[in-house]
C-alpha cells in the first residue's frame, strides 16, 4: 500500500467509526424531535467514509467502481436528512410532515438510481474512471450528464438553507450553552460541504477529501453531543415552554435592548417577533414606558399597571427579575401577566355586590320611611276626622295646630331622606387642604345654643400643629355636625360632649365623647344604619339618619367611623381621617 493510500485508510477509519457510534447514540435519544433524521444522516456519513474506505482498500478495479457507485448513490440523501434535522429542531417543526419528506426525497431517489445504472447510461455520472497512486487508489474521475445540475443545485441548496436555519436559532437562542451548540453544528457542517463543493466543482479529479474532513466535523458532532447535549429534552421543552406560556415574555440585554419575545409579547407589541429583535425596549413597548421605566434601575420589581389599549383598558401583573451569567448581570426578564379578564370578573362581581347591597338598602329604606311616614299621617287623618265633626272651637284649633306640626315633621322627615339619598349617590366631592381644628371650632360654635338650652357643656381638647387635609369642607362639616347634635340630643341635662383631636402616623382622629346613658352592645352594631333610633319608644326628636349621613361622608373622604360605649358611662364616636 503507497503512503497516500494508507494515509486515506487511516483518515477514513476514524470518521467512520465517531459517525456511526453517534448515529448508534441518537437512537437512544429517538422520542426528542430531530433525533431521528440526525441518526439517519450520521449513519449515511458512515457509510460514505466506510465505502471511500473499500474503495482505497479494493485491488480489482471493477470492484472498486462498485464501491464508487455505492458511495455516491448512497451521498444524495445527506442533504435531505440534514435538513429535515435542524427543521425539526428549530421552530419549523410542525412543518415537517411524510408528504414532505417524500418530496424531499424524490430527487436523491432518482439520483441514486441514476448512478446505480450509470453503465448503462449517461444522463447523471458516466465513465467512472479510478485515480491510483502507484498500485492504490486515492480517487476517481467521472463526466457529468444533464441531471448533475439538478443533484448538485439541489444538495447544494438544502445544505445551505439548513445552516441558514442554524444562524437563524443562534440569533434568537437566549442560552450560551445552547448557542455553542449551534456554532458547533453549524461548523461541522460548512467543513465537508465547503469541501466538498471544491473538490466536485473545481477540479476533474475527485478525491477523498469530504469524507476525510469529517476526521473534523465528527469530533465536532461528538462534542455537541456530549459537551452541549444535542438532543437533551432540557432545551427542546425550555423552547417549547417559552413559546406557549400565556405570559407575555420580553428579555432584554443590559442596555434594555430586546433580545428575545414569545409570542404573546410580539401580540402584545402589535408587531412580529423579528421585527421587535434588536430594538429598544420602549421602541417596541412604548404603552409600557411610563410604568416599567422606573422598575428597571431595582433588582427585581414586581409591580400592577394599567393600560388603555385603543378602547379597552387591559391590566397586567409585571415582574422584572435579573439575568445573571458568571455572577454578572447579563439583561432582564420581564414578564407580563395579563389580569385583564380577572380584574373584569372581579369588578363585575364588585358591581354585583354593590348592586344587592343596594337594593336591600332601598328595601329596608322603604320599609323604614313608611314606618316614620305613618305616625305624622296617622295624626293628621285623625286630626282632620274630629275637626270635621267638632264644634268645640278650642278643640279644632288644637287639632289644626297639630296638623301642622306633621305637616312640618314631614317636611323635616322628606328633607332628611334626601340628604340620605344624596350622599348615598355619586357625590362629587371638592378635596381641597382643610384644617381640622378650625372645622371643629366651627361646630362648636354653630351648636352652642342648643347644648346651652340644654344645659350641657361642649369641651374642646385639640391637638396643636395637626397636619392639613383633603376634605370637602362643606360635606366634612355636616358629618361632624351631625354626630355632635346626636350627642347632643340624646344627652340628659348636665352632661357633657368633648370633642378631641389628634394625629395617629398619617392619619387625623376625631373624637366626640359623651357623658350619656351609653348604648345597649346590641343596640350598637346598628347605630349608623338609616332610620335606626336607639330610642325605641322615639321620645327623642330625630329621624334616625344623621349618623347614617355621617358614616356616608366618612366613607367618601376614605376614612373610618367607629362607636364604642359602656351602659351609664357614655358612648364615643371615634372618626379617622388620612392626612
């Protein structure tokens, strides 16, 4: 054997053996897309650099142009498997179906058969001839017919679109690992196919100088394998999850340029996937600028915002966590929960609920107006009964006396339920800053006379320095005013209402402290419900609404109204406003 004859055995051997090991290996791994069509190409490199290999080793020449024809009927289908392994492993998956597989076929198929019969005619490959050095043979030559144009073109262009496919997943790839993984298949494979377009398309001479390059591109498939984990499930399922989470996902580099979105990001963002690459991250999102802004400086933000998309106004639940690589930061997640169809259902519930509320608030205020409303009638029907059949004058002067008491008690009565009415509407409140201890002052000052033709004291104990707030001042008055005339009212002669002010952390406290009789703790729970009178015999003047306003006006400046009382001790209204 010459030098060059056994230095192509021993190039050969070596390939040969790392291809169809790996090709034995990715059987074992046959459930992952893609695994399958590798193996099939793997196994077809075998049987090139094996049959290259016969070729050198054979001492008859008719058998060594056997091997020849074999080797280059079995070469065509490389390309197709090639192919048809990076589709099934890049994001043209689902594009690969049988029907396309038979297609793809069709011409390494009729290619085959071509070279097969190349003796008997001449339209692919004739007059294969063998290239020897001294005794062994280190080539062959041939002459091409009208369909090596097709073969090669065809090859040629697989080849090319599939490391194309290749650069396209390094582009999008968000793991370093898995983008060597790339490199590494990209290069294996423009090694033999630069090679191999030299020695079919430049010389007349072909040796076997494909086949040996792969004593480098399958050590190079032997690391991607090994090294990278070709087909481990991790990256497949990591890609797999990443498209269909219903999250919207955008990953950013560290100059908050976009590196990466799933689909619902690129739907979010109105524009395709690819188009969005590259850009920065408000080019692309700018409805999210003013909210997410301030988040990227922090390490990881979580944060509700609000949109208005076009006519509808969408929420979304975002979180802004690093990515780090080696212990240094290498860009952002952000992740867009879209909480628009919750916050919906949650407000649809919310509307729900108040709607209930308000309309067993309407019935027991029907039920509790007619009840007030049937004393004053009950007093005029019968006052207009006797006054029509009396002729005692002083009697029917009484009853006419009587009749316009009601009269006026159901005026107070109507004016009373619709300032219910109102506060319980949509109320326009004016915030402007107010303070509190001059409003307080005010109070007193307006129900002074009434506390004094009483006999009862009013005592004021104001904090100094309180902090302004936002309040309706008109509104806020007649809440206050409201709970001290109530105080007032019901307080027996010689008691006294203290009225206090205070600040608890950021916020205001009213307190309007009685010296009363106190409030059963069954009474009390339903004191500021609308038309309940503690006074269950209704001695007392009133309606039963005043606190029931109150508790209303509280509510609207976002405040609290409490009671607390002890039986003979007197009670306390306790009012907490925010700064």
């Amino acid at each position: 054997m010459s030098e060059l004859g056994l230095l192509n055995a021993v190039f050969l051997i070596l390939p040969t053996m790392i291809a169809a090991y790996l090709g034995i290996h990715s059987w074992r791994r046959r459930s992952i897309p893609g695994a399958i069509s590798f193996m099939i190409a793997m196994l077809i490199i075998a049987a090139w650099c094996l049959t290259s290999l016969l070729v050198v080793l054979s001492q008859d020449k008719p058998t060594a142009v056997f091997w020849v024809r074999v080797m280059l009927a079995v070469v065509p289908f490389l390309p197709v498997l090639i192919l048809l392994a990076v589709m099934q492993t890049s994001v043209l998956t689902t594009a690969v179906r049988p029907r396309l597989i038979v297609l793809l076929l069709i011409v390494p198929s009729i290619t085959a058969l071509l070279t097969m019969t190349s003796d008997r005619q001449n339209f692919y490959l004739y007059n294969i001839g063998l290239v020897q050095s001294g005794r062994q043979n280190v080539g062959w030559t041939n002459q091409y017919g009208p369909w090596s144009v097709v073969h090669l073109s065809y090859s040629y262009a697989l080849v090319t679109f599939a490391i194309v496919l290749l650069v396209r997943q390094f582009i999008r790839m968000r793991y370093h690992t898995y983008r060597m993984r790339l490199v590494l298949l990209s290069v294996g494979l423009a090694l033999p196919f630069v090679t191999n377009m030299a020695n079919t398309l430049l010389t007349d001479v072909h040796y076997f100088i494909t086949p040996i390059m792969f004593n480098i591109a399958a050590p190079i498939f032997f690391w991607a394998i090994f090294r990278y984990r070709l087909f481990e499930v991790l990256p497949v399922a990591r890609d797999r999850a990443f498209e269909h989470m219903d999250d919207a996902i955008v990953i950013v580099d560290v100059e908050n340029r976009i590196v990466d979105v799933n689909p619902n990001a690129a739907l979010l963002a109105g524009q395709s996937a690819n188009m969005l690459l590259e850009k920065p991250l408000f080019t692309g999102f700018a409805q999210f600028e003013e909210s997410l802004s301030p988040l990227l400086g922090t390490t990881v933000s979580h944060k509700p915002i609000t949109l208005q998309n076009q006519a509808q106004q969408r929420y979304f639940d975002v979180t802004i966590s690093p990515i780090t690589h080696d212990q240094e930061q290498v860009g952002k997640l952000i992740i867009m929960h879209d909480m628009t169809d919750r916050r919906m259902a949650e407000m649809r519930a919310h509307q729900l609920e108040m709607e209930r509320e308000r309309v067993n608030t309407l019935s027991q205020f029907i039920e509790a107006a007619s009840h007030e409303f049937r004393t004053p009638l009950s007093i005029i029907k019968s006052s207009t009964f006797i006054i029509s059949r009396s002729a005692d004058a002083a009697k029917r002067a009484e009853k006419v006396t009587q009749i316009d008491d009601q009269a006026n008690r159901i005026s107070q009565l109507v004016e009373a339920l619709l300032n219910v009415v109102r506060v319980n509407s949509n109320v326009d409140l004016n915030l402007d800053p107010l303070d509190i201890n001059t409003l307080i002052e005010n109070v007193k000052d307006e129900l002074q006379a009434e506390a004094t033709a009483k006999n009862i004291q009013l005592a004021l104990d104001l904090a100094p320095a309180l902090p302004l707030i936002k309040a309706d001042s008109s509104y806020l008055t007649k809440a206050v005013n409201a709970v001290v005339h109530n105080a007032i009212q019901y307080m027996p002669a010689g008691g006294t209402v203290t009225i206090t002010t205070c600040q608890q952390d950021s916020q205001v406290v009213i307190r309007i402290k009685d010296t009363g009789m106190g409030i059963d703790p069954e009474d009390l729970p339903h004191i500021f419900d609308v038309f309940y009178r503690v006074d269950k015999a209704r001695s007392t003047a009133g309606f039963g609404t005043g606190l029931t306003i109150a508790s209303r006006i509280i509510t609207l400046h976002g405040g609290q109204i409490e009671a607390s009382s002890q039986i003979d001790k007197g009670t306390t209204i306790s009012i907490t406003l925010p700064v």
